[in-house]
C-alpha cells in the first residue's frame, strides 16, 4: 500500500513520541539531561511540524485526511460477519484543532518542562511520561474508530495518574494520584458500557459509520441514542472533571506545575469536550442529553466558580478556573453550539496553559511557596511574570480583544435561542462570567499587588527556554482570536448546522455580555480593596465558615466520603475474613472433623490394632461368605 | 491308612490360630504376645502342610520351612526388643509403648 | 448277613483307621489344650513348656499328615532351637516374671478377668465360626492318604523353583540376626555411635 506524503506524515505523527517514550524509559538513566530534553522536547517538534504541515493540507475541497495502518483485531458479529478494529487515522476539521492544540501547546510545555523540572534526579522519568501522555492524546483525537479512542482515551488516563503521583515519595500525592484515577474510573466504566451498547445496536465502532448508521436506525427521541449519549456522558464527564465526577481535579495540582498545564487544564481534561464534539451525531438524536449536558456545564461552572472564589493556594484557583472554563465548554455543546465550544477549548488551552505556566514559574521563584496568601507586591519584584499573567487572567476573563473574548462571546451569543438551551442557561454563563473576573481580580491582587508577605528572597528563573514558551503562549493567547474564521469554517464541515428558535433576542444581550467582565472588576476592585492596600494585618488568612466551606470544594468530598467511602470501607472491614473464604474454609473444618475422628483411632496400643486387623478380617470373611453362601442358594 | 478329611486339618489350624489371636490381642506382657505370634504361625503351618499332603504336593512343606525361617528370624528380633524395652522401662507392658498415639 | 458283613468291614475299617487317627485326633486335641494353656498361663517358664507341649503335638500331626520331615524340622528348630532361644532369653535377662499381673486389675477377681478376656474371646470366637462355616461349605472333599512326601521331593522343589524364596529367607535371617544383636547389644558397648546412642537413650527415658 502506497500512501502520498501527506497520509505518512499523518501516520507518523504519534510514533516520534512514542519512540523518544521507549528511548527514555529504557535508557532514562544513562542519559544526560541535554540528551534527554534534546530527545523529549525533538520529538514534540517533529510532531507539531507534522501536525502543522497535515493541517495544511486540509482545504476545503478535501477536508477529511484518513490513514489505514493495520488491522487492529477483528470482532464477531451474527453469522460470519465481522466488525474489523484498524489502527487507523482520521483527520478531519476537529481533529485538526485538536492535534494542533495537543502538539503545539505540548511543545511549548515540554520546552517549560525541560526547563523548569531540570534540577529533579527523576528529569527523564519525567519526560518520558509526558511523552506517553501526547502519544495517547494524539491516538484519542485521531482515533477513526472508538475502541482506538478508548485505548487512547484510558492511556491518557494512566498517564495522568503516573504524573500526579510522580513525587510519589509524599503520600499526599500518591493519594491524589489514586483518586484521580478511581473518580475517572467511574465515567469510564460508564463510557465502556456505552461502547458496548453502541456496538449492539449498531454493530461497528467506525465513527462516522456510526453516525450514519445512527441517523438511518433512529429518530429523534428514541430510547437507544438517549441512553447511549448518557453514558458516554459518563464518560466526559469523569473526564472533563464535571460535576458530579469533579472532585479529582483540584486534588491532581499535586502533580508538577507543567503537569497541571498540559493535562489537567489545556489538553486532557477536554477529551470529554472532544467525545461529545465527536460523537454530535449521536448526541443530537437525544436532546434531552444535550440539555442535561448544557445544565451540567452551568451548574458545573457556578459551582467551580463559586469554590474558585475562596482558594488560598494559586494552582487550585486554577484548577478550579479550569473546571468552570470546562463548564462553558459543555454549556456550549449542550446547547448545540459545537464549534464555539471547540473554539473555546482551543483558546482556552492557550490561556490556561499560559497561566499554569506562568503560576510555575512564579512558584519556583518563590521557593515552592503556593499559598496566595504568603505572596504579594510581585508587581514590582516579577515584572514580566506579572506581565505573562496579567495577559493569561485577560485572556479568562475574556475582555475585549483577547482569544478569550472571541470565544466566550460565541457560546453566550448562541445560548438564549438555543433549542436545548435557553435565557436561563444565558443567565447562568453571565453570572459566571462575572463570577470568572472576580475571582481572577482576587488572585491578581492577592498575589501581585499590597506588600511582599514571603520571607526568603525570589529567586526568579534566568532559563532562556522558560521565557520563550511563556512569551509564546502570551502571543498564542493574545491574538488567538484570529483563528476563529479559519476554525469556523473548517469546522463547519464537521458538524451539522442547527438552526436556533426564532426568539427575540433581546437587543441587550451582546452589550451585558462584553459588560459583565467589567462589572466584576470593578466590583472586586472595591471589594477586595484589602488586599491591595499595604496593611498587612488585612491578610490574615482566618476564612469564614462559608469560605471554607467553598474553599474545601463545596462539600463534595465530604458528601462521598460519607456516602460512598465510608460505607464501602466499612463493608470491607465488615467483610475482612471474606465471607465466600469461610464457605471454602467450611471444606477445611469438614477435613479437620474426619482428621479428629479418624485420630482418635490411632491409640498407639499395638493390641487394639491388632484387635482392628482381626475385625476386618472378621468382616471380610463374613462378606466373602454370605457371598458364596447366597451363590449356592441360587 | 489314615483318611483325615483335610477340612478337619483345617479346622485345627483356625482353632489354634484362634487361641493364637485371643493370645496377642488379651494379653499385655509381650513376651506372651510373643508365644500367641508362634502359635499362629504354628497354626498357618498346619494349613499349609495338610494341603500339601491332600494333594500330594511337596510345595506345602515348602512354605512351612519359609515360614520357619520366618519365625526364626521374628523371634530372634521380637526378643532382643523385648531386653532392650525390659532394659529401658523395667517391665515387658506393651500398654507402654504407645508413644505413637494419634 | 452281607449287610452285617459290610458294615463289620466298615467298622473294621474304622477300626483300622482309628489307631492312627485317634492319634490324629488325640494329637490335635493335646495341641489345642496345650496352646490355650500358653495363652492363659501365668508363669512365663510354664507358658514356655506348654508351647514345647503344643509344638511337639503339632509334630505328631504333621508326621501323621504323611510330611515326616516336616515333623522333624517341626521339633529341631521349632521344638529345639527357637524354644531354646526364648528359655535363654527369659533366663538370662531376668523376663521371667509377668510384672503385669501384679498389677492391680490382675490381682482383683475373676470379674476384671472376663473383663479383659471378653472381647478377644468374642473376635476370636466369631473369627473361628466363620473359617469353620468357610471351610464346611467350600468344595473340599480331599482326604489325606497314606501318600508320604520325601525330603527329597521337598530339597528339589526348594532349590529348583523356590530358589529365589530361598535366598530371600537367608536374608531374612541375616537381617534378623544383624537386628537381634544390634537391639540386644548391652548398654555401654557401643560401634562407635556412641552419642548418637546416648541422645537415644534420653530420648527413651523421657
């Protein structure tokens, strides 16, 4: 098979990091650390000039790109058919946003990486792992089929969790790993389940097989799509750390700071975004689904902003920035406005990264010092980081001019005459637009302005490398708003155009959304007036029970601790000498019996044996005859 | 001559292999164990002979030679046990020796 | 005439049977006595002398049987050479005296006694009855002739066919005299296991 220069290079694309994952985990030790970063960091580049160049080959004449690789295995159906599982890839407007996000932002944290875990004796483990980590998100996004999708989709997972865990010698982290991992199990094992169903009803796991299938077998409303689109909620969900499922993400900052960058705000945390996205045929044949998924999202980014408000500690502010952003992602799909919500993914991941980046930069001037209120004044003292973030806190709370205004904009502009939206779910995106600026201006002040509250002296980092991804992502964020005519249109191939209720719109709606943002800053620049005075008696960190309350994620853990695993360590405790042993060891009891009984015949008296051999023979004898004498008698 | 019916042979070894068996299985003092295990095997001789005179076969005499040999042999290992145990425990109770219990 | 005739042959004939088989029967009634005797006795020397009693009847028996050699063996080794080794044992090792039945169920009265005979007689009893109802219903009808069988025909058949028998009996009899003398070696002497038989010793006494 022949494949134009194009297909290869698409073919190629996850194998450079894989190759530079196996080189390190086998050689890790032996390796340097320029080696190292030259290999790691190599191979992210050669990808993101894949990735780029592929993209560039997409136009709007051929606007899909597929690669057959091998054949996967193959399933049996009814009679002698088969559902055969490739490796195959497919390239499409989605996929093209998304391996552009996951191989460009990867690059430019894999270049922080290098720089900012240089110091660490693990540096290689390190990349390895984060190189496994692209390798399974540009398997997932390039899946052609689900199974390859789900394989991806679970090695990002495992990724994930070997990353929080990585300074696994703190058991603080370790159990954030483990939770991480246990919470996302729970929609994953939902997501299979929908898998599964999904292959029943249709028979195949070819994406876009599936959505034709999909439209031919079903109408809208049906039963089959409806639970099947729930499920694979599930699955984005845990994901995409939505509420129910969102405890796991604040607890993951425990993982390094490029880690929470990367995975757990620009790339994997919208696989869940990306599943929905992919699976739009499905979901639009179930719009009870997509209203649940839109009212999810909202809820979700009140809730996350809400908690966000009362953080003390700069990375779960983000974290918690993270999963509200995530919310508006959903809001979004929800209501059917497929390519805002991909748009805002991608700015997002610009911002966010940006931000993430930009916090770790900061914390390692401060001595791993994460507490917003052990900082203050790096106005003066950390000009360009203050700089960098200021840009990245623009960017969130989506201010006129930045990518993230371009984005934002677009989901609330399509909430209010949505079909499975509506004013509400508009009211909510508003209320947490302003919720966003807030909290953003609560960081700002706390951490950059008033007076210095650290004791040691800053030890800004001079890496070259650092700075240059920071300053790149600065630019990506700032002018990302660029790229909303090319997306758009290279999205419009992909998903289906809705039309909106025929509503009227209020005339209001677009200047109250530019005008929230700002309503929040000014709002919080009395409010939190504090904080940005110099009195230093005014940081005291004594919350409120409410505060708390908030800071501690709203009680959600508290509400599974005591209704799932309370009673399940309690079961388990309860069922410690496992029941189903005592049922086996019932067998062992019976033996020991029979050991008792038969023992008590071994008396050691050589007469009683004796005795023993002249009954049997008696018995025998006696057998013997009736025998013979029974025979005669016949 | 003499027409013994062999069943009447026989019918004397189990008598005495009888008295033989209620001799081990009654009496505790070993060396009395002893003599019942001779009358026994005394007894199995008569069997073997009487069958091999009723058929006129040499083959009974046969046996009753090994199993004198036989006897010969768990004699002489049956009495020096019984000194070595007269030597540790001063007395010949077979009740004794039951170390082996279960 | 002839009726009485026959049956006078008849009872001739018993008649003529009867001296050797009364011996028979006589012999074989002496055995049994005489081995209920060494079951029952209570002086371990006595017990010795009905066992010769019952042997030598046992003999008899056997010469009748028409094995003659047999019967020799029967009173040269049996009689004479295994007898003899117990007599030197009980003599020179002091196993004469039946200590357990100075103890104190031996002394009490004939109720314990039938208490400790009992059972065995019961088996015993039961096991005879059985043999003797196997051997009334079996099929044999052979009776014992006159037919004498030689030594001769007995040394052929023992080192023609019975060849490897024999060899296993002298190994047998090795054995047992290896483990007569290691068993019956007196306590100090020793082939030079000499801890290794003290460890046993307080092993034994403890």
């Amino acid at each position: 098979m022949t494949n134009s220069l194009p297909e290869t290079v698409l073919a190629l694309l996850p194998f450079y990091p894989l190759i530079s994952f196996l080189l390190l985990i086998g050689f890790g030790k032996r390796l340097s650390w320029h080696m190292a970063a030259i290999l790691s960091v190599g191979s992210m580049a050669l990808s993101a000039i894949s990735s780029f160049v592929v993209i560039n080959q997409l136009s709007v004449q051929s606007p899909i790109l597929t690669v057959h690789l091998w054949n996967w295995f193959e399933l049996g159906l009814e009679g002698s058919l088969t559902a055969k599982i490739n490796i195959s890839f497919y390239l499409d407007g989605l996929s093209a946003v998304m391996i552009s996000v996951v191989s460009g932002i990867g690059l430019l944290i894999h270049i922080f990486a290098a720089a900012y875990m240089k110091e660490d004796e693990n540096f290689t483990r390190f990349m390895a792992y984060m190189n496994l980590f692209i390798v399974a998100m540009l398997i997932l996004v390039l899946a052609d089929n689900l199974v390859l999708l789900y394989l991806g989709w679970e090695g990002v997972g495992l990724c994930s969790f070997l990353l929080i865990g990585f300074w696994y010698q703190e058991k603080a982290n370790v159990l954030a790993a483990r939770k991480a991992f246990i919470v996302t199990r729970v929609g994953d094992t939902a997501m299979a389940i929908g898998l599964f169903m999904l292959f029943k009803e249709l028979g195949q796991f070819n994406i876009n097989a599936l959505t034709e299938n999909a439209n031919m077998l079903w109408t809208v409303g049906d039963d089959a799509p409806y639970w099947i689109a729930l499920l694979l909620l599930g699955g984005a969900v845990g994901k995409s750390a939505q509420l129910p499922l969102q405890t796991w993400l604040p607890d993951a900052m425990a993982g390094p700071t490029p880690v929470s960058a990367l995975i757990h705000a620009a790339t994997m945390v919208t696989a869940g975004v990306y599943l929905i996205a992919r699976m739009n045929g499905i979901f639009l044949l179930a719009p009870e689904v997509m209203n649940y998924v839109a009212w999810l999202g909202a809820t979700t980014l009140l809730l996350a902003g809400i908690a966000a408000l009362a953080q003390n500690d700069i990375k779960r502010v983000l974290a918690y920035s993270t999963m509200s952003q995530i919310g508006y992602m959903m809001l979004s799909l929800g209501a059917g406005a497929f390519s805002a919500g991909v748009f805002h993914l991608m700015t997002h991941a610009f911002f966010k990264a940006l931000l993430f980046l930009t916090a770790g930069a900061i914390i390692l001037a401060l001595h791993h010092q994460q507490n917003l209120f052990k900082m203050g004044g790096l106005l003066k003292r950390l000009p360009f980081e203050t700089a960098l973030f200021a840009i990245g806190l623009v960017c969130l709370m989506a201010l006129p001019g930045s990518s993230g205004f371009f984005s934002k904009e677009a989901i609330i502009a399509q909430l209010w005459s949505s079909n499975t939206a509506g004013p509400m779910l508009w009211y909510c995106a508003i209320f947490g637009a302003l919720l966003t600026s807030i909290y953003s201006c609560r960081l700002f002040f706390l951490a950059f302005m008033g007076e210095k509250r650290f004791d040691h002296e800053l030890q800004p980092s001079s890496s070259k490398l650092l700075k240059l991804s920071l300053i790149a992502l600065a630019v990506l964020s700032l002018i990302g708003g660029i790229f909303a005519n090319t997306i758009e249109l290279s999205l419009s191939a992909v998903f289906p155009s809705i039309e909106p209720l025929n509503l009227d719109e209020p005339h209001w709606l677009h200047s109250v959304a530019i005008a929230a943002p700002f309503v929040g800053i000014l709002f919080s620049w009395f409010y939190f007036s504090n904080y940005r005075g110099s009195n230093k008696e005014n940081y005291q960190d004594n919350p409120s029970a409410l505060v708390l309350f908030c800071r501690l994620g709203l009680g959600f853990d508290r509400l599974y601790d005591l209704l799932l695993v309370k009673p399940y360590c309690y079961l388990a405790r309860l069922n410690k000498n496992d029941l189903f042993d005592q049922l086996i060891m019932l067998n062992a009891w019976y033996v020991g019996i029979c050991h008792d009984v038969l023992k008590s015949s071994q008396t050691g008296k050589l007469r009683w044996y004796a005795a023993a051999i002249g009954l049997a023979t008696l018995l025998l004898l006696l057998t013997l005859n009736i025998e013979s004498f029974s025979l005669e008698a016949s | 001559m003499s027409a013994i019916p062999l069943s009447h042979i026989l019918i004397l070894a189990s008598i005495l292999f009888s008295i033989g068996f209620v001799g081990v299985i009654s009496r505790k003092n070993t060396l009395f164990i002893l003599m019942s295990l001779e009358v026994m095997l005394n007894a199995v001789g008569v069997a073997f002979i009487g069958a091999g005179s009723a058929w006129h076969q040499a083959d009974g005499q046969v046996m009753f030679i090994l199993i004198l040999t036989l006897a010969a042999a768990e004699v002489a290992v049956g009495l020096a046990l019984l000194i070595q145990m007269q030597r540790r425990f001063k007395s010949l109770d077979i009740d004794l020796l039951s170390k082996l219990k279960g | 005439m002839s009726n009485s005739a026959t049956s006078l042959s008849q009872a001739h004939l018993m008649m003529g049977l009867n001296s050797l088989q009364l011996m028979f029967y006589f012999a074989a009634a002496l055995a049994i006595v005489a081995s209920l005797k060494v079951v029952t006795g209570k002086n371990t020397v006595h017990s010795l002398l009905y066992l010769v009693v019952s042997l030598l009847a046992v003999a008899v028996c056997f010469y009748l049987m028409g094995a003659p050699f047999a019967a020799g063996l029967e009173v040269i080794v049996y009689a004479g050479a295994i007898l003899v080794l117990f007599v030197f044992a009980i003599m020179m090792f002091g196993l004469g005296q039946d200590e357990t039945l100075k103890a104190p169920q031996a002394h009490a009265f004939k109720l314990s006694n039938i208490n400790i005979w009992f059972g065995p007689s019961l088996i015993a009893a039961l096991l005879l009855a059985q043999l003797i109802f196997a051997i009334d219903n079996s099929a044999v009808q052979e009776k014992l002739t006159s037919n004498i069988i030689e030594a001769k025909q007995v040394g052929i058949l023992l080192y023609g066919p019975y060849l490897l028998a024999v060899e296993i009996a002298s190994f047998l009899l090795l054995a047992g005299l290896i483990a007569g003398y290691h068993f019956a070696k007196p306590e100090g002497v020793s082939l030079g296991h000499n801890d290794l038989d003290k460890q046993k010793e307080t092993g034994g006494h403890s």
